[in-house]
C-alpha cells in the first residue's frame, strides 16, 4: 500500500513538472511565431497588393496586427513574471485564446484574399497558409491540440472554399492541401509523443536523483542527517558566520541510559526512542539550523545565529520536551546535552564541536538529564 502511494505521488510530481515543461518550451518557441505570422500576412499581401481589394487588406492586416500586439503582451507578461508563477494553471487558457484570435484571423483573411477568377492569387494564398501551417509545427510541437487547432484555423477555411469551386485545379489543390493536413497531423502525433516521453524521462532521471543524494545523506531511521552530511554542511555554515562575524553555536546532544533501553526492551524499543528524539529535534530547529545523527544515540545540532544564552535556552527547551516523551515499554527518556559558542579562538568547526562534546560530558558527569556550557 505504501510502495502505491509513493509510486502515485511521484508519478503526480512528475507529471506537473512535465507539463510545466512543455509551457515553458512553448513560450520560447513562440517569440517567431509572434512575428512570423504578421511578416508572413505582409509578404502576401505584397504580392496580391495588385489583384485584391485594398480596403480588405488593410483591414485584415489592422486587426491581425491588434492580435499580434496582443500575443507580444502576453509573451512580455510571462518572462517578466516570477518563475513561481509561470505554471500551467495561470498561462495556458490566456496561451489558447490569443493563438486561437490570431490564427482565425489569419484563416479569415486569407480566405477572404481568393478571388473567384484568379487561380494564382488562389494558389498563392493557399501557399502561405500552407507555410504557416508548416510553421505551427515547430512553433507549437509541445502542445500537438494547438498545432492541430492552428493548422485547422488557418489553412481549413482555403481549403474548404476551394472545395466548392467548380474549376478542377482548386478542387486538385484543396484535395492536395487536405492529403498535407493529413500528413502533418499523423506527424504531430509521433513528435509530440517523442517530447512527451523525453521530458519525462529527464524528471524522472532528476527525481531519482534527488532521491539517490536524499537517502546518501540522511538517517534512515531518525530522518536527520547522517554525520557525513551534518559535518559537511556545519563546516560551511562555520566558515561563512566565521568569515561575516556572525553568531553560532553547537549542542551535542546524548540520550542517558540508551544500552539501559536495548538491553532491557530491545533494539525495536531502542529505534523507536531514536525517531521520537529525531522527531523531537526537528521539531525544535529552524530552517536555518542543521541537525544530525552523528552516531548510535549521539545527535548534534548547529545553531546558527544564536548566541550562548539563546543557544542554552534552546537547548533546554529540547531536553524538556525530551523528558516529556511517552515510549511502548513505559521507561522515562532523558538526554545530556552539551553547548558550545563560537569564539575567536575556534578555527575550525571540529574545534567547536570538540567544546560541545566536552560540555556534553560534564552534562553526563554532574548526573545527566541536563544541560551544560562550554
């Protein structure tokens, strides 16, 4: 049941990150089909400058221009915004309602640039729609529904009006523009599955991964880190507060009588004291802080701006919730713990560490279940 629920859950994760992806993906593809398609309803126009009526290509080149301003907005909106707000949710309905004004627009003027008698402005317009088809695919290959829907939009209404021309080469071309659509959209299908399979494999390399440096550096049992890990990470947070004169503080921590508790109870009983002191000790530091298991019943925690009284407060405060805790097999837990403050004599962080470690065992000495100072 659990192996279920983790396989569901990562599968989730997965998923979102992929489509995350394929918005992304599609918002850097889109800065030339922003232009593109306005450049491309310009050069036709040139070219039928002379066969067709001025005021309708003034006016289609007006309102695709009013869509193209529109979709440059929402391209400048989405690189200016935060990349915690560029999900899918917030972007992907705004993406589909310019893309559809646009490319209607486009699919609408073209049409409306056939004249009923000449068959090369006929071809021609129904060249670029074809190009502009073309350029969907790239354009939009992470969404397949969108090439489809902008190849629909634009090169559809040509082709159906060719369609019911009486003149053999516009049914031949109409017939030949639906054999391409034909072919594109079978040609979007296996490149969108391609995509698809390729940004999932790459989240899901990524999250095992993270997994793999997750588990190399925690504490299976107590979900703390391990004492490679602790000691790594503590050695650069001791050099950057030694570096920037900033407070920092060390308590070594040791649970009284742990063998006492394997030796009576068992070792089941001894793991379930450490996740209730590694439960405990999450609980008390903050995200700034780092905690560990440094071995068998020893934890460690580094404290970073807190100075001795904080630190000795703090580390009080974990004893007490300690000795608060509840086990199975009915025995009081208590700890010992050691506190120790950064000072100008401490060059390394094993320095400090050695001063916790030497409190600590004064703590154990004066007859534990307290806290002493370095």
């Amino acid at each position: 049941m659990y192996l279920l629920e983790f396989q569901h859950e990562r599968d989730g994760l997965i998923n979102a990150q992929v489509r995350a992806d394929r918005l992304h993906l599609l918002f850097r593809q889109s800065v030339f089909s922003v232009t593109g398609s306005l450049l491309g309803a310009l050069m036709l126009s040139g070219l039928c400058w002379a066969r067709v009526d001025h005021a309708l290509v003034i006016t289609w080149l007006s309102l695709l221009s009013g869509s193209t301003l529109l979709r440059g907005l929402l391209l400048w909106a989405w690189f200016r915004s935060p990349l915690n707000l560029r999900t899918p949710e917030r972007w992907e309905m705004k993406y589909w309602l310019t893309l559809a004004l646009s490319a209607g627009i486009w699919g609408g003027g073209a049409v409306s640039l056939m004249g009923p008698v000449d068959v090369v402005t006929q071809a021609l317009v129904l060249l670029f729609a074809v190009g502009m088809s073309v350029s969907a695919v790239s354009c939009y290959s992470a969404y397949r529904s969108m090439t489809i829907v902008a190849i629909g939009l634009v090169l559809l209404p040509c082709t159906l009006w060719l369609l019911c021309q009486p003149g053999g080469i516009q049914v031949g071309m109409a017939v030949a523009s639906l054999v391409f659509a034909s072919f594109v959209v079978s040609a979007t299908r296996k490149l969108s599955e391609a995509m698809e399979r390729a940004f999932y494999t790459t989240r899901e390399m990524e999250y095992a991964h993270r997994l793999a440096s997750h588990a190399a550096q925690t504490d299976e049992l107590t979900g703390l880190k391990n004492r490679r890990a602790f000691i790594r990470q503590a050695e650069k947070t001791f050099d950057h507060c030694k570096r920037h004169c900033l407070a920092l503080s060390v308590v070594m921590l040791d649970i009284d009588h742990f063998k006492r508790i394997n030796d009576s109870y068992g070792h089941q009983a001894g793991d379930q004291v450490l996740r209730q002191i590694g439960a405990a000790i999450r609980d008390s530091v903050r995200d700034v802080d780092i905690s560990g298991r440094l071995g068998g019943e020893e934890f460690a925690l580094l404290l970073t701006d807190a100075a001795a009284d904080d630190a000795q407060k703090r580390a009080e405060q974990l004893r007490d919730a300690i000795a608060r805790l509840t086990c199975d097999h009915g025995e009081v837990i208590t700890a010992s713990l050691g506190v120790a403050t950064m000072t100008a004599r401490d060059q390394t962080f094993q320095t400090l560490l050695n001063d916790a470690d030497k409190a600590l065992f004064c703590a154990k000495a004066q007859g534990r279940n307290r806290t002493a100072v370095a």
